[in-house]
C-alpha cells in the first residue's frame, strides 16, 4: 500500500497503509503480554522483511540481484542467531 500511495500523496492507499500499520503495531503490543521484548521485535522484524520481499517480487515485479538475495538472507540468518542463542 505504501508503495501504491506514491509517496503518500494519493489518499486511499496511503489511508489503507496507516491502517494496516496502526493494525501491526497494536497486535504486536498486544504479544508483548506474553512474549518477551526482544523475541516479539525479532519476530516482527524478521517477517517483515520476509513479506516485504516476496510482495515486491510478486505483484510489483521487482527484480533482485545475487547481492540484493545475499543481504536478505545474511540479515534473516543475523536475526536467526539472535533467536537461537537468545538466553531465555
């Protein structure tokens, strides 16, 4: 949606996006009942960056390179380390 707002100026996708982002937030406060601080954001962050990639390849046709792929997973495998070695 943000995307599609066109640097928030065309009002209903950038309308649509702040929803969904008010919608993010508020669950993932929600977690934070259950969930340590440090697991949610890892969570949080490592899906995002999963969603955001395979949208951008699937219905906006962008393309990526080795380098763009090699970043994506070094930055997932980062977060990864994070969640496995994390001392509960």
């Amino acid at each position: 949606m943000a995307k599609q707002s066109i640097g928030f100026t065309k009002i209903k996708p950038a309308l649509l996006a702040s929803i969904f982002f008010l919608i993010c937030v508020y669950y993932m406060s929600m977690s934070l009942k259950k969930i340590p601080l440090g697991l949610t954001y890892i969570t949080y962050s490592s899906s995002l960056i999963i969603l955001t990639t395979v949208t951008g390849i699937c219905f906006y046709k962008e393309k990526y390179n080795h380098h763009t792929i090699l970043g994506t997973i070094l930055i997932l495998m980062g977060i990864g380390n994070i969640y496995l070695n994390k001392k509960s």
